[in-house]
C-alpha cells in the first residue's frame, strides 16, 4: 500500500537557525503517529510544513498522491498547496474559532466557501460531524457561552467536515484546563478508531502509548527514534528518549 504522507528529505531554516534537518517520513493509511520531544524540538513545524502554513526550505511532501517540492513557484505551485491543505484538516493548541459565529456556522463555514458545497449539504454534514464529537446539542450556541474542551471539540469537528485525508493535531489539549483534556483525547480516539490517518503532536504519554500505532521522537530538529508504542516506552535505545520519558514520568515537560 502506498503511504498516505510521504515527506522527503525536508529541510526548515528560520533565518540562520536550521529547525527541520534533512527529515524523512511515510504515513501509512489508517495509522495514527504521534511526534514526541521537548519544546523547540521541530514537531510543530514539521506538522505545519506537511500542509504549508510553514513553507519548507528544501525537500518535498507529498499528501494522497500529491507532490509540492521546496524549490517550485508560480501558480501551479501555489495550486498544489490549496490542494494539499484541502487534504489535510488541521487542529491547532488554540481553538481558532469564529466568535461571531454560532458552533455550526464555524463548522460548516469552510465547506461552502473554501470548496463550494451546498449549504443544505455542509449543514447536514456539519451535524453528522459535530454529533460525532458529542457536540451537535451545542450547534446554535456562540464560542463564548463553551468551554476550552468543548471549543476543542467543536475544532475537531470542523476539520473533521472537511472531509480530509489527513488530520494534523497541535498539541490539542496542551491549552485545556487538566479536567478538560481526558473529553478531547477521547474524541481524538474515535476519530482514529473510525480509520482517519492522524499525525498529532503532543505531550500527553497515556494517549500516545494508548492510540499510536508509532510513536516518533524528536530532538534538535531531527527523528531520532521511531517504534511502536511498546517498545519506545519499554526500551527507548536514544539516550535522549531515555531523559525525555523519564522527565514525563516525574511530571515533567
């Protein structure tokens, strides 16, 4: 089976400071991959270069069979990436909700005016979406009147009617109050039990060793262990894996 994602060979500078060196990575459909390491590691700019909110400085990526490479231009180029992003749903640390909008008129917003479908149709997908999270009693209410947890949820659900290939999570939870983030990981695991092909970010262990089919690390801008949960917790062999497991047992980040 071809995999879903395939990034090769991607290089990420910030002026001077080189943040992605040289990385190479395939997602299989249906797998769920969880990037761990410590803050200023790369994850969440590798995770916002695969759908082009970071334009990468060198290599390719590829999402569903379409390739954008680093050094392309012009229109075609810029084609490609709408194509990419369409393909891909993305749920950020912060909720990005439209305060002025009800739950359903920021969850079916995208649909209609990103990929011109009928609103009838974004309406009912949007509810379908949005009772699959748990959420669909909320439809009418604004951002203000909901919870962290239940805007979270209300994120996941927008991306979800998109109808993506591929889900991209940012550290989800990481902006929850600690009661909050046991409801967002729990829609997070039936969005991967339903089969969608999940890359997430995160610093929640329990959640990774659970629902991961592989867990990579990262440190300094490169994979330096990529297993499956068992033996990534079990017998980390990266020495800096060792520490960053460790730091998580004893509470820390």
């Amino acid at each position: 089976m071809a995999p879903i994602v395939r990034i090769s060979n991607l290089d990420k500078y910030f002026g001077r400071l080189h943040v992605l060196k040289n990385v190479s990575l395939e997602v299989q459909p249906r797998e769920v991959i969880c990037l761990i390491g410590r803050s200023g590691s790369g994850k969440s700019t590798l995770l916002r270069c695969i759908n082009f909110l970071e334009e990468p400085s060198g290599g390719s990526i590829e999402v569903d069979g379409l390739t954008v490479h680093s050094h392309e231009r012009g229109n075609e180029h810029r084609q490609r990436i709408h194509e990419v992003r369409l393909k891909t749903g993305m749920v950020f640390q912060e909720f990005n909700l439209f305060p002025h909008m009800s739950v359903l008129q920021n969850v079916i917003e995208g649909p209609v005016t990103v990929k011109g479908m009928e609103r009838s149709e974004a309406i009912a997908l949007g509810e379908k979406n949005l009772d699959s999270v748990g959420m669909l009693f909320k439809r009418d209410e604004y951002p203000l009147r909901l919870s962290g947890g239940q805007k979270q949820r209300v994120a996941i659900a927008r991306a979800l009617t998109m109808q993506p290939r591929v889900m991209l999570f940012d550290e989800p939870t990481s902006a929850l109050d600690p009661e909050l983030i046991g409801e967002v990981l729990n829609v997070m695991k039936k969005v991967a039990k339903d089969g969608m092909t999940m890359i997430v970010v995160t610093h929640e262990m329990g959640f990774a060793r659970e629902v991961a089919d592989r867990v990579l690390v990262m440190a300094e801008g490169e994979i330096i262990e990529d297993a499956n949960p068992t033996a990534l917790f079990s017998a980390p062999k990266d020495p800096r894996t060792q520490a960053l497991i460790e730091r998580y047992r004893t509470g820390g980040r």
